[in-house]
C-alpha cells in the first residue's frame, strides 16, 4: 500500500509544469477544434506559442457570466462541451441555471484522488450524502469511490432517520457530503441510541471545516479531510495527512489572478483562482472560479510535490453600487493599467457626510500631484464617478485579494 494514489503525485516540479504547459497548450488546441465556443473565443491564440506560464497567462478568462449567456443561446452547454448526443452520461442543472456535462469517462470529475489522500480503499463502504438531485455533487464522490472499487450507499441529503438507520444496519465505514450534515446524523444517532461508530473517515466538502467542530469529529473517532471542488471543474484541490493547505489536483492547470484583470499575481498574494481543465470532454480554458485563494511557499510534508493553495478565501466579485452606479473590480484594474507608476491599488467605499464616496488608495513610489489629478481623471472616464486619489508605500495593502473594498456604515 502507498500514501500516494499515483506517481504523478511526487513528479519533479520542474517536470510537472514542463509536462502541464504542453498539455494547456494541446487542450487548447483541441478545445478551438472540437468546441464551436472556443473556436470563436480563442480564434487569436495560437496553441503553438503556448510555451510558458506567462503564454497561458496570455489567454482569455472564461467567466461563468458568458457562459451562462451563451448557454441561454445555445442550449444545453453553450457550445463548450466536446461531446453530446449518445456520448453523455448526465445533463447537470446547478443554480443559474448553469448545464454540466457528465460523460462515460471513468472518474470523471477526478474525486479518486482527493478520496485516496482521505484513506479510502478498495473494499470500503461509503456513505454518500452528497446531493443527488440536478447538481452532480453525489455523482462526483460516486465516480471516485467507484474508482478505487469502494462500494457506494447513495444516500444523499435528508431523510435523517433512515440515514441513521441504514449506517447502523449496514456499517459504512466511510462518510462524504457537507460536515454540518455529518453533525445532524451524529446527533440524531444519539437521540434513536443507534450504534454509527462503523465511520471513521470522511472527505467533506461545500462549506467550512471549523477546527473545533473537526476535533468534535476526531474526538468521535471519525477523521475527516477536505477537499475543494467545484461543478463546473470537478475536483481543484484536496487535504492530505499534512493538513497543510491544499494540493492542487494533477488534473488541471490552476492559477491566481488579480480579481478582474486575469493577469496572475506573485505566489502568497491573494487573488482569484483560474483552472484550465485537462479534461477533453469539457475542456474550459482559465475558468474564472469567482474563489479568492493564494498559493503557500514550498511543498507539502505529505510527499506529494505540486503546489498548494491556502483553501477557500471567500469571492472574488467585488461589484459594488456607489451613487446610483456600479463599479466592478475590471473597470479598477483599467485604471491601474494606464499609470504604470502603481504597483498595487484598492478602491475604498465609504459613506460620508450622508453620501458616497470612494478614493483610489494606490502603492506607489512616485507619488505626486500630477500623478493623482492624472488617476482621478481614469477614475472618472472609466468608473463615470469621481474619486479621490491617495498614494500609500508599496507593500502597505492588505494582502487578501480585495481590488474594492466597502466600508460604508449607515448606523
């Protein structure tokens, strides 16, 4: 038995990100020949030239806006999807209404992994409650699970009583679903005095792990590990023994972008994360997952080499509606882009003297009064609201992914 579900698991860095750039490149070149929306959203890039992180940097974000936009026009899939007809398994309804793809390739959305680094096996027993219904969370972890020849007990969510039962019935020694539907089962276990001890590991998903309620698990003899996932992509990242961040699945090409600009930032700072996925079936190119996260120094203790990312950060949508109008992290980043004297900057929102009012906080080393009455003019042209400028020393922002922040009180 190994701690790792593959060799590629503890790949040469250097080797893995040769090996997943000539991968980008190929998926992009298949996406323009076998997708008619990338045909037409790619016409301009060259999968020949995508050499580099920089190259794949280069190419444009796919947002879950055109692609709910151009689903609206071309039903199902919005002509994303390589395949249709007889070759899908599933038509996914998440809310939106976003359409998903499922198709007959094994492990499909990738969750054998992220159950292998949680101490599945073959011969376990899973419960899984996840749901079932329109979204493919329970199809997901049921691909997995498969995968590693576990047999599965599709519970999905609610009826309470009789999940209770059926794990004391059946002794599934392993849970996947959300942590806080675990807890109700847990509790009701004790109410009905029926015996759940049989579980005792889990892989957990879809909302926060608090340290506490985790203890409260493992104090239950229960050890559970996350893993961050979403419809659209299938698996993105998963915890291992370390419980040091999150390794990025060897399945994707993920990035951190600064909110609204697709252009990808230092590792450590926070921003929007990005994934290219390697799938042919549905191969998105840099979807934008709306998730703020950062990338950890390092390589994790568990062995496995591909980077980390510190997990969920909260969203990356920072629209905001000041005097009537809206103003988007995009239309921020115009404007830091035309004065290349700012390193970094944040619009704050405030509310005072009754009204709104915002101001442009800019790191830079060259501030000045032409420098401001220059930025507060972008302000104006590109936002159609007038802004104040105020310069800060470089490296005093916040590092947590905000591009606008707003702080308006109206106590």
């Amino acid at each position: 038995m190994t701690d790792h579900y593959d060799p590629l698991e503890t790949r040469d860095p250097a080797e893995r990100e040769r090996e997943l750039i000539g991968k980008v490149a190929a998926q992009v070149a298949h996406a323009k020949s076998s997708t008619p929306a990338y045909a037409k959203m790619l016409a301009d890039t060259q999968a020949m030239e995508i050499d580099s992180a920089a190259a794949i940097g280069s190419i444009p974000v796919t947002r879950k806006t055109e692609l709910l936009a151009l689903q609206r026009e071309t039903l199902p899939f919005g002509g994303f999807s390589a395949v249709s007809g007889s070759d899908l398994s599933y038509i996914f309804a998440s809310p939106g209404p976003i359409y998903e793809p499922g198709t007959r390739r094994p492990d499909f959305w990738r969750f054998a992994r992220t159950l292998y680094a949680a101490g599945f096996r073959q011969g376990d027993i899973v419960q899984n409650c996840f749901s079932y219904h329109l979204t493919p969370a329970g199809a997901m972890a049921d691909s997995g699970a498969h995968a590693l020849g576990c047999s599965v007990i599709p519970a999905g969510v609610g009826q309470t009583e009789l999940q209770v039962q059926t794990i004391g019935d059946l002794k599934p020694n392993g849970y996947v679903g959300t942590p806080s539907f675990l807890k109700i089962i847990l509790e009701k276990a004790d109410e009905m005095e029926i015996d759940v001890s049989s579980i005792v590991k889990g892989l957990v998903s879809g909302e926060a792990l608090p340290a506490p309620l985790q203890s409260a698990f493992s104090a239950r003899g229960i050890d559970l590990y996350q893993c961050y996932a979403t419809a659209d992509l299938g698996l993105i990242a998963y915890e291992t023994t370390a419980r040091e961040g999150l390794v990025i699945d060897e399945g994707i090409y993920l990035e951190i972008v600064r909110p609204g600009s697709g252009e990808p930032v230092t590792d450590g700072e926070v921003g929007e994360v990005v994934v290219t996925s390697l799938n042919p079936d549905y191969p998105l190119i840099r979807f934008a997952t709306g998730d703020l996260s950062a990338i950890l120094p390092g390589t994790s203790p568990c062995g496995r080499t591909n980077r980390r990312i510190k997990g969920w950060m909260g969203r990356a949508d920072q629209t905001v509606k000041i005097r009537g109008m809206f103003v988007h992290p995009e239309q921020v980043n115009k404007v830091i882009k035309r004065h290349p004297e700012i390193v970094r900057a944040r619009l704050i929102v405030d509310w005072i003297e009754q009204r709104d009012s915002m101001r442009l906080q800019c790191e830079t080393d060259r501030g000045d009064a032409q420098l401001a009455a220059a930025v507060a003019e972008s302000i104006r042209d590109i936002c159609k609201l007038r802004g104040e400028t105020e310069f800060v020393a470089v490296g005093s922002l916040p590092n947590d992914g905000k591009v606008i922040d707003d702080i308006r009180s109206y106590n």
